[in-house]
C-alpha cells in the first residue's frame, strides 16, 4: 500500500507515501558516480550518474524503494500484488530483477525519453535478491519534469502507460485507474452549483461541499482519485518551504493511521515514511509515523565521485 506523486510549482518534486506493516531497515542512501552498479543479467556499471533515495540499508547494492538522479530523473515502486508477473531468464533483452531497475534505469538516463529508448527490451526476472528477501510485486512510477509513466510487469509483458495524473498507488492496474477517474468529474475545490434543476432553490450550505463524493478510504483507488485531487486542486507560494509544507500536506491526505487498516495476517499497515525530493536541488526530505519532523539530506553534500554507498 503506497502512493506516489509527481508535483510542480516553480520547481519539480517528487515523492511518495510508504505504507506497510513493518519496517524494512529503510535509509536515506546516496549512490556516488562510482560506486560499481552490478547487475544479476545485465552487466555492470562502473561509472553512472549518482542518485539518492530511501532504500534497504544493505551496503553491497541500493535496494531503492524509491530514488531521484542527478538529472531529475525519477522513479519508484510500490506494491502491486495479485498482477505483478516476472518471467523467468531466458538471456534475450534486457533481463532486470525487480529491484535492479531503478538503479539501472537511473544510473544510465537522463529523461524519460531516454529511458523509453530501453524499456521496449526490458524484460523483469525472476530474481531474489537473497534467500531471505525473495522479488516484491511491484509497479513502478517514471517521471520527470516533462512526462510520467507507469511501468506494469504483467504477464502479456511490460506494459508502458503515459500517466498525465502524476500519480500512482496500488492494485487494480493503472488503466482501471485511467477510467476510474472519469467518475469523479463533477468535483470541485469551488462551491457548487445547482444542476439538480433550475426549478429548484438548492445551495451549498458549508464549504467543500463541491467535493462531496471524494472517497475517503484508504482503499488504492480512492487513494488515488484523493491525491490526484489534492496535487491538482494545490495552492502554494513558489519558494522551496512553501512548496515541501505543501507536499507533504497532498501525502498527509492520503496517509494510512495505525488501526485503520488491518491485513489479512492481523497486522496494520500504517505510513511508515514520507518523502518529497526537489530534484533540481536533489535535496532530500522525509518524516516518519512516529516523528513528523521533516528531516533533509542532499545529493550534494556527499562524494559524488566515490565508491562506496553513503548511507545517511
């Protein structure tokens, strides 16, 4: 359970919510330049751009749950369970575990565009990273300041979604979230008006009401129409702390509280982190469930140019 989101108001942000049940030993992690990228079927990489993140705090390789690069490029995954599919190796294309690919991805491209050159070879395997930590269902969010896709690992193949909302959650597949969207036109942040019928006298009698019938679960896809009417609907003054205050507030809408969401193992999913990266900047910024202060580290006060992983 996550949700990311794309957002621009002088500069270019992204970021997301972390939902699960536990933690998973999450750091802020800077890749430098040269750290060596060594991937199971798709070589290596000696030299690639640096990227920061939150990811597993294993320093043999950033398992990033999330991670921008020094060009703005940015990428995430999130929970797809039930429709995530990875094949097996069959050495034809370009063969990426699960959670190779945003360090491949990121490592090597500067845009969207030129990330879509490669996917239309990508192929995501079924690879572990260890016994203990077998592949995650995901999908995964690609933007930048240009465009936004959604990348599905499914068993027709890798499906490629352009994703004019800048947001993504969970399960059902992005499509049914394309058409679900359309449900909810008649939201609005203004007062309503009456077009029940000019022969009666209805108004409004509070504010909000033109956004009577946003969901308020926290179900994926009311997740998601949620988001995307905050991050549409936003107002903000365009300097850097406005901006953060502003999106952590859109990811504040959308955030799971301990006991309102119970698994099928009796566990709670809550939002165990928020982050939101300026990636002009690349400065770095989260809070956690049990601290809400927003804590900031940059891409840029690490050795770029080294060869071990700085976790932060």
């Amino acid at each position: 359970m996550c949700t990311c989101i794309t957002y621009e108001n002088g500069d270019f942000y992204f970021g997301r919510n972390l939902d699960l049940d536990c933690s998973f030993g999450e750091k802020v992690a800077v890749t430098p330049r040269n750290f060596p990228l060594a991937f199971r079927k798709a070589g290596e990489l000696k030299a690639h751009f640096a990227m920061i993140g939150m990811a597993s705090a294993v320093p043999s390789f950033p398992l990033y749950a999330e991670a921008v690069n020094e060009k703005g490029l940015c990428m995430a995954g999130l929970n797809f369970p039930g429709n995530a599919w990875y094949g097996p190796v069959r050495g034809e294309g370009i063969e990426l575990a699960s959670f190779e690919i945003i360090p491949w991805l990121l490592g090597r491209c500067e845009s969207v565009d030129q990330a879509e050159k490669y996917l239309k070879d990508m192929h995501i395997v079924d690879l572990a990273f260890s016994e203990q930590m077998p592949p995650a269902p995901l999908h995964w969010m690609l933007a930048d300041k240009e465009r936004c896709l959604v990348l599905e690992a499914v068993k027709e193949g890798l499906k490629i979604y352009e994703n004019s909302f800048g947001v993504l959650t969970n399960n059902p597949p992005f499509d049914y979230h394309q058409m679900n969207m359309n449900n909810y036109v008649n939201l609005r942040a203004a007062s309503p008006e009456n077009h029940f019928s000019k022969q009666l006298d209805l108004r409004p009698y509070a504010q909000g009401m033109g956004a009577i019938g946003l969901p308020g679960d926290a179900s994926s896809a009311s997740r998601f129409v949620r988001a995307a009417f905050f991050k549409w609907n936003s107002a903000a003054p365009k300097d850097e702390a406005s901006n953060v205050s502003q999106f952590f507030h859109i990811l504040d809408g959308v955030a799971m509280v301990r006991g309102t969401v119970i698994t099928e193992a009796g566990t709670y999913d809550v939002t165990t982190y928020s982050c939101c990266v300026n990636v002009r900047t690349g400065d770095y910024y989260y809070k956690t469930y049990d601290d809400s202060r927003i804590r900031k580290f940059s891409l840029y006060e690490t050795d770029l140019e080294g060869t071990d992983l700085s976790i932060l």
